[in-house]
C-alpha cells in the first residue's frame, strides 16, 4: 500500500481517475473544515459543547432526555454555518459530476455545502442541519429561510419537532445507505475523504467499493482505519488535493 505523503497525484492514479466510468466520492467533517467548519474528530481531539461530548449531545437518549439542549446545540451551528461558504474541494467535486458518465457523491455532512457549491443529487446519510421534522406527524420543515430563528412546533400538527439530522443511535434515512451502497458496489474510483472513517454504517461504503474491485484512495492529513486497506493515500487537505486532480 504505497503512501503519498506529499501533495502529488502519482500517475497511476491520473490514469484511474481519467478513465474512469462510475466515481464514488463519500466526505466527512474534513472536506468542510477549509471553509470554517469544526470537525468532531481529528488532531487527537473529541468536540465538546458546554461540557457535553458531541457522542453524547448529538444522540437519541439526548432527543429524548433534553429536546431544547438539543436545539441550543443545533441553533448555535446554524448561526455559525450560516456565514460559511464551500471552498475549493466542494467546488471540485460540483465539477466533476458532469465529468464523469455516473458520478456519486454521498456525505455524512449535515452542513448543507456540497450542495451551495453547486453540487446536485447528493446522498445525505447523516439528514440536513437545515431541516426540521416533526415527532408526531413526521412534516419535514426547512429552515431556511427563518432568519436564525425556528418554528418553536410543527406548523401542520402543533406537535414538537426536532432537527432532521442522523444522532448517535438512531437509523439512517430509510433507502439511503441502500442507494449509496449499491452505487459503490459499481464504481471504478472511490475517493474517501476528510472522514476520520470510524462512524457506520458509512465507513463501510469504501469496503464495500474495494471488495467490489474499485480503486480506493483516501484523502486526509491524518491516517485513518480505513487507511491499510487504500489503494493510496493522500495526507493533504482537501481543498488542496482535489483541485490537483484536474491538473
Ligand atoms: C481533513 C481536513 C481537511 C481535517 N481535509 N480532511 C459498532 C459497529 C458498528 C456500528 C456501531 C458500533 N457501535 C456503535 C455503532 C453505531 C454508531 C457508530 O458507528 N459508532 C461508532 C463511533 C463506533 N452508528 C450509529 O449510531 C449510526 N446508526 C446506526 O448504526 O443505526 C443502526 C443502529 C441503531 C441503534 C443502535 C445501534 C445501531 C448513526 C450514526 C450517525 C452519526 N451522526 C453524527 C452526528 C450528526 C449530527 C451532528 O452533526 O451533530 O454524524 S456523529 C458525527 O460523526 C457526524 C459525522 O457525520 C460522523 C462522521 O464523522 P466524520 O465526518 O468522519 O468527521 P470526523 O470529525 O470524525 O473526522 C474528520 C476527519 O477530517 C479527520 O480524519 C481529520 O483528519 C480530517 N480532516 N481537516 C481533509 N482540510
Ligand atoms: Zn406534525
């Protein structure tokens, strides 16, 4: 498993990536982090918020126990995600879904960016900071356009409504995790990046692309579990990595 510890693009992998038919792309917090976004993992740290591990506020036992905690925690991200804009690794990848004959991208990112970037159909695993759903009726309420503030309960059933967002616990969107497992069953490239590649079921994806006989590079200043098993590994940032593919 040869690692590329500098920022190049070894020939062999220009070659797979230019020829490439079906590209699979899953991103995690790191693919954000150039724009501003904090990361949960990585550097040897865990996020914490009031004293609060992000495994323990952002989870279901936490819906269930302290709803409004949950909110402060999720209003206080919005306000923060609100001033951010994408940055050069979503714009690449916004470019590159009309590059390729099939082209997915999946991101455990709630944050909304690969989408402000441009990009289009993308497979959400971890749901959308931006949304709200009701815990009654289900309503799915955006965010939007509130003006930092949300509506306090569903505006179709009065019942409480919590952000639509995958915690610790809970299942991925039903279909999702199907649709994006199925696709990377059928990639030639798959690039992981900026995941710390320990939360499932998402890690699983690029196994699942590798066992399929996919080319697997990763691209992260860090190592990670899923490291051993790529075809190469580019300890870079994001922003600064992907735009080089096009070089
Ligand atoms: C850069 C960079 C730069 C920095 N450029 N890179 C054992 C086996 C299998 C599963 C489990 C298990 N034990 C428990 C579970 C279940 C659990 C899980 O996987 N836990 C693990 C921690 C072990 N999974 C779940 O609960 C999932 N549901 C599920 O499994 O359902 C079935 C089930 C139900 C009931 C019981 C049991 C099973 C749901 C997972 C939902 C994850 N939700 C979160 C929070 C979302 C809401 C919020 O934002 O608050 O999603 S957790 C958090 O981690 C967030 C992320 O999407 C997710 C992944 O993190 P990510 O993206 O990898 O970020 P980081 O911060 O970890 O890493 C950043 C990386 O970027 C680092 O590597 C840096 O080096 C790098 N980086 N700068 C490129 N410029
Ligand atoms: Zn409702």
């Amino acid at each position: 498993m040869p690692i590329e510890a500098c920022h190049t693009i070894s020939e062999r992998l220009r070659q797979r990536f230019s020829t490439a038919r079906s590209v699979f792309v899953l991103t995690g917090a790191g693919v954000s982090a150039e724009s501003g976004v904090p990361t949960f993992r990585g550097g040897g740290k865990e996020g914490v918020w009031k004293g609060l591990p992000f495994s323990v506020i952002s989870s279901a036992a936490m819906v269930e126990r302290d709803l409004p905690a949950v909110w402060e925690w999720f209003d206080y991200r919005r306000d923060l995600l609100e001033k951010l804009k994408p940055n050069p690794a979503h714009d690449a990848l916004a470019r590159w879904q009309s590059r390729f004959e099939n082209f997915t991208l999946v991101t455990q990112n709630i944050d909304g960016l690969h989408e402000a970037a441009g990009s289009n159909d993308v497979l959400e695993l971890h749901g959308n900071i931006w949304r709200a759903r009701c815990l009654e009726c289900e309503k799915r309420e955006d965010l939007r356009g509130c003006d930092n503030a949300r509506p306090p309960v569903c505006q179709e059933c009065g019942g409480a409504i919590r952000p639509d967002v995958v915690l610790f616990g809970e299942m991925l969107p039903p279909g999702v995790f199907e649709e994006a497992a199925e696709r990377a069953s059928q990639c030639d490239v798959c690039l992981v990046v900026g995941t710390s590649a320990i939360v499932y079921p998402a890690a699983a994806l690029p196994e699942i692309a590798r066992a399929a006989g996919a080319f697997v590079v990763e691209i992260n200043p860090e190592l990670t579990p899923l490291s051993a098993m790529c075809d190469e590994v580019i300890q870079g940032k994001a922003g600064e990595v992907l735009p080089l593919f096009e070089i």
